[in-house]
C-alpha cells in the first residue's frame, strides 16, 4: 500500500456545521478528514469534466 504524504490546512465552519459533520462521521464510523477529503475530489472530478466539454 502506497502512503501519499499528507499536509495540513485549515478551513472555517459554523459550529454547527461542524458539529452535525462530526456525529455524521461517528455513525459512519470514518473522520471528518476522510468526508471532506472524498467531498472535494468528488467536486474536482466532477468540475473536470464539465471544463473539459
């Protein structure tokens, strides 16, 4: 299994955002990291191809 290196960065939600994100990612037993991470490349990949047209 290849590593990819990781590196931080920060963003601001409102809290409750952010607290509805975190109970969200207990019940799916996964992270906040993991949810915003295949939010985001779901977007990328999804801006890509409409850019692409």
């Amino acid at each position: 299994m290849v590593k990819t290196k990781k590196v931080n960065t920060s963003l601001r939600l409102e809290k409750k955002v952010l607290k509805e994100l975190k109970i969200l990612a207990i019940e799916k037993e996964t992270s906040v990291q993991a949810i915003i991470e295949k939010l985001i490349l779901e977007y990328i990949k999804k801006n890509k191809e409409t850019s692409e047209q």
